[in-house]
C-alpha cells in the first residue's frame, strides 16, 4: 500500500465510529470472527482498544490483520484501523 492510498483511507476513517472494541480478555476468538465478518463487509473499519485491555494496541493491529487478512492502516493510540479490499464489487476504490 502506498503513503497516497494510507492518507486516502485514513481521511475516510476519520469521519467513522468504531464498531468494535477489545476489552480486558484481548482477542478473543468471537472478537476476531465478528471484526473478519465486519471487515469482509465494509472493507474498512475502525477498532477501539479498551483501558482495561494491557496489550499493546499495535500487536493486537497485528495480530488481527494477520488473522482477517487485512492491512493496517493506521494505529493511533487506541484506535486501530484495517482495510480489507472486497473481492467483489468493491465501494472503495484507492488512488494510484
């Protein structure tokens, strides 16, 4: 993904609420299946980390871009964005 396409998603982000946030018991598996289900939906969603969540929000970015298939847009603070591009009729469609 290049800078131009990350600034892109990032400017679509910032107008979004979460709609998933990962509490004290991390991730989950229903947690990680309801934000694939999400993400495979949207194509791109924002995640909130709870304070009672003590792992680091950019390994919980990590690990769930690795377990959805995603990419990581951005982490800031606690708010973890991941793009996934819809196989099929996509609604994003990214800058070259």
């Amino acid at each position: 993904m290049t800078s131009k396409q990350r600034a892109y998603l990032k400017s679509l982000a910032a107008n979004m609420d979460s709609i998933y946030q990962v509490g004290k018991s991390s991730l989950t598996p229903e947690v990680v299946a309801g934000i694939r289900e999400a993400i495979d939906k949207r194509e791109l969603i924002k995640v909130s980390v709870l304070k009672t969540c003590f792992d680091d929000p950019k390994e919980i970015a990590e690990i769930l871009a690795q377990r959805t298939r995603s990419e990581v847009v951005q982490v800031i603070g606690k708010k973890i964005i991941l793009y996934k591009p819809a196989k099929e009729n996509s609604k994003i469609i990214l800058p070259k």
